[in-house]
C-alpha cells in the first residue's frame, strides 16, 4: 500500500522513505496544503505491533501539539488510514538540514569551540522543556536526533520517547532510549531532567571522540573518553562534560539553566574592547548603560571626523617635533607675508567686494550640485533593506533591561524583566535587501499557564561587526551574571531562574 507518490489523508504525497520495516515506517513527504515538506512516522495495526509503540505515538502527538519553540520539531496533523492494513500516522514538519549522526557518518571531526557551541543550542531548549509545567523530559538525545539545520542552529527532533514528569507512582512504564546515551534511573523508569543531560553528555563526548559511547570503556560505569578525543580540550571544559555523564543522578547539574551557568565559566574568557569603536559603555554597581550609533554614523560621520582630528593632529606633532630654528623661520616667513600684503598699494575695497561676491556665489553652486547628489545618496541609504540611522540605548538595573531604538521615525522602546531573559545569542538576521546580517539576539520567555509560553526575541545591532556583538554579548552576560543574586524572586530552584549565559557562537560549515 505504502509506496512513493501514495497520497495520505488527501493531502500527504509520500515521497522517499527514511526508514522502514513491517510495523513502523518513516517518509519524507508534501504536504499537499501548505506546498511544504513534512515527516510521516506510521504505526502498523498488526499483531506484531506492540501497543506501547501505539501509546508513546499518540502521546508524542499530544505533547507536540503543546510546544511552541523554533527549534523544536512542530506538530502538523495526527489521524488513522482505515483500509485492509490500517496504520496510526503522525505528521510533523520537516527541519532542513543535517543530523549530527550525518556528520558523524562522513567522519566531521567537531572542534572543541563548535561542541562547546550545539552544548549551548540544545541546553537551551532544553531549558524550555523542563520548564514546562509539568517537565517535558525528551528522552532520546543522541546524534540522529540532534539536525544542524540551514539556518545553522540545532534542532531537537523525534519526541516518539518523550515523557511529562513526574511519573504516577506505581504507574507501569516502558523502557525507552538507545544504549550509550540513556542514563541507569532512566532504565529504572524515574527519568529527571539530569537523565537529558547525561544523553546530551554521551552525545557530545561522541562528537568529541567520533566513538559510539557504548564501545568506550567505562569505570566504575562512568565512561571514559579524555584518552580518544579527537582535539585537545580545556581542562575546565572536560570537567564539565563529566559531570554531566556521573552516574549518580546527585552528582550531575540538576538542571539545564545550571549547566549553562557552568559551560559559560569553563569557556569564559575576556573580549577586549574591539578598537575604534563608536559604542559608549558606562558600568555602575546598579546600572549598565550602552549607546550605539547609527551605522550612517559608524560608516561616514566618525570616519571623517577621525581623519581630520588624525590631520590635525599629525600637523600639530609635526610642527612641534621641528627644530627650534625651523619653527622661528615658519613663524618669520608668515609675518613677513602679512606685512608684504598690507604694504602692497592694491584697492583692498575692490579686493573685498570680489571676495565677497565669490562667497555668496559659492552656497548656489554648492545648492546646485549638493541638493540632487543628497538626495541620490539618502533614496540610496532608504532602500538599502537597513536602517542607516537607528540609534540604539540599551540599559539594565537589577530588575528590568530597557532598549529603547530610536530612528528618523519615532523612537521605539521595550522594557524585560530579567527574570524573563532567556539567552542573549549572536545570530544572524536578513535585512530587506535579503543580504544576512550579523545581530545580537535577546530572546525572553513570559511563563504561562500548563505548557504553554510566549517567545519573543529582540534583535539590534545589526550595524555593528561581529568582534563588537561579542564584545556587547559578553559584556551584558557578564553583568547578568553578577547581579543575579540581586533579584529577590529567583532561587537556583527556581523555574524561573535567570536564564542568561549562552555561549552561542555561530560556525559556518567548515
């Protein structure tokens, strides 16, 4: 029955299976409605079916349905095909892009900054998951679950193993996740958010090693990986992963946000302020202020008015550095021309009146010429697809950041709760012109009832180069860092705990 060019629901145009045996198949398909692609997992009705596999589907369906986060893998549709062979069918949207098992495959090696980079992509959503109330435990990170998508961020895919925690006491429960990333508890059906972490721990020690964590040797059921990796790593860095692979649940960080907090310390390291930079920063116990100009500014008004203050300032230094004897020749040589021109018997009245008419000739000209060249140059500017003249203020205190954009319109302004910071990343984001910039993201979550929360993300900086972004990232990230116990409402148990250092870099392909 099921083979390519079969049409699902009068909409699902099967088009390559991904993969595929007699009970359960995965194929790419299109989706006859929106002209997209999308992924259809089907669950044969047959007597070899297990009914668990029936059961994890349509909760996997139900908890997708929950999920609003873009580097989530998005629900589409849900429904049963009656006929001789019937089969239970979930839709979800298709994530362009390639799995990290992929890379793995080609023999990638991974660096230690680009580990240290998906660590934070997926720590991240994580966080967003076990936030969720109750806690949405994923279950099965590994390689083939993880996509490096074309919009070069990691995506989290395939939630058939997924769980709402807690469990009913004395509920029945099956055993899911794949040998060499599932954590001992997790075997035992008492799943925590520590049991993701150690998945994303045998994850990145497999990228890190290019070695299955079930074929490395183990002590004391704790796996052993420094010897087999691939690239030299930072001490602090290697401590890290292994604490997030401890066998025992209460040696491992008990959260995501808190893994974050560590990951940023063990790669931390300063950003000198980038040279001839035009943003002005001002730090304060209480406050952090930021002002950034408009890139028309950074490109054309501080050029110029450096290169006249370096002009005069090199006449200046040349003119002192001369020999006292050359200057008093300079000084005589223009006073002797002085009193040449006031001596000469010329009508100085005649002189004068030429001059004068000479300057008032000179704004026509300058009228004639300027007025249509700038206006060229601002229709230019206007339709270049970015806003050569917003002007950005950023300001934070100890319980709110203010970004106020202000451009030839009127000035914009949001204010955040800190408490509401989710990650401050380095993306990039494509302007009218379509071109790709690079820009600093500020993404927040606002908590709302069951499993539902509302993202935003606020972008800025769009005209500044990518050594001034990470000097504005890790600036406010490492004032974030200071004053988060200056904010009453949050405990490290906190669900709402500040959610701020992300090291999130972005790597091109290599």
């Amino acid at each position: 029955m099921l083979s390519t060019g079969t049409v699902l629901n009068t909409r699902f145009r099967l088009q390559e299976a991904l993969n595929s045996n007699s009970v359960r198949q995965t194929w790419l398909a299109e989706d006859l409605k929106f002209k997209d692609q999308v992924v259809v997992k089907l669950l044969a009705l047959s007597g070899s079916m297990d009914w668990d596999d029936l059961k994890l589907l349509e909760r996997e369906g139900q908890i997708l349905q929950q999920l609003d986060h873009p580097r989530l893998v998005r629900y589409r549709d849900y429904f049963a095909i009656n006929s001789l062979n019937p089969w239970f069918c979930l839709v979800t949207e298709y994530v362009p892009g390639v799995s990290l098992k992929q890379r793995l495959e080609k023999h990638q090696k991974f660096t230690p900054t680009q580990i240290q980079w998906i660590a934070a992509e997926v720590l991240e959503i994580l966080n967003y998951l076990h936030q969720l109330n109750p806690p949405v435990l994923h279950r099965d990170i590994k390689p083939s679950n993880l996509i490096w998508g074309t919009d070069n961020h990691i995506h989290l895919i395939d939630f058939g193993c997924v769980q709402i925690q807690p469990r009913t006491p004395g509920a029945t429960f099956t055993v899911v996740g794949t040998y060499g990333y599932t954590p001992i508890e997790q075997f035992g059906g008492e799943a925590v958010p520590a049991s993701d972490l150690y998945a994303l721990g045998a994850t990145l020690i497999h990228l890190l090693t290019g070695i299955s964590p079930a074929e490395l040797p183990q002590d004391n059921l704790q796996i052993k990986f420094k010897h087999r990796a691939c690239s030299p790593i930072e001490p602090q860095f290697c401590n890290w992963l292994e604490q997030l692979i401890q066998p025992s649940v209460s040696a491992r960080y008990s959260h995501a946000n808190q893994a974050l907090i560590a990951l940023n310390a063990s790669i931390s390291a300063p950003i000198q302020s980038p040279e001839n930079t035009g943003i002005r920063l001002a730090k304060s116990e209480n406050n952090l202020k930021i002002d950034i100009p408009s890139r028309f500014a950074i490109e054309y008004l501080h050029p110029g008015k450096k290169t006249l203050q370096k002009s005069l300032w090199n006449w200046g230094e040349q003119f002192l550095s001369l020999r006292p004897f050359v200057k008093l020749q300079i000084v005589t040589v223009v006073a002797l021309a002085s009193w040449i021109l006031w001596l000469l018997p010329l009508p100085l009245d005649k002189i004068g009146l030429n001059l004068i008419s000479s300057l008032l000739g000179l704004p026509l000209i300058l009228l004639i010429v300027g007025v249509p060249a700038g206006l060229i140059f601002l229709i230019l500017l206007l339709n270049s697809g970015v806003d050569y003249f917003e002007r950005i203020s950023i300001e934070l205190n100890e319980s709110r950041l203010e970004i106020c954009w202000k451009s030839l319109g009127f000035p914009k302004r949001k204010v955040v709760n800190l408490s509401e910071i989710q990650n401050i990343n380095l993306t990039q984001t494509k302007a009218g012109n379509s071109q790709l910039y690079p820009t600093l993201e500020i993404a927040i979550y606002k908590p709302m009832m069951f499993f539902l929360s509302q993202r935003k993300t606020y972008h800025l900086g769009q005209q500044l180069k990518t050594e001034e972004l990470e000097w504005l990232k890790r600036e406010i990230n490492d004032w974030l860092t200071s004053h988060t116990s200056a904010i009453p409402q949050l405990s490290p148990n906190s669900k709402n705990l500040l959610k701020i250092l992300k090291f999130n870099k972005k790597i091109n392909d290599s």
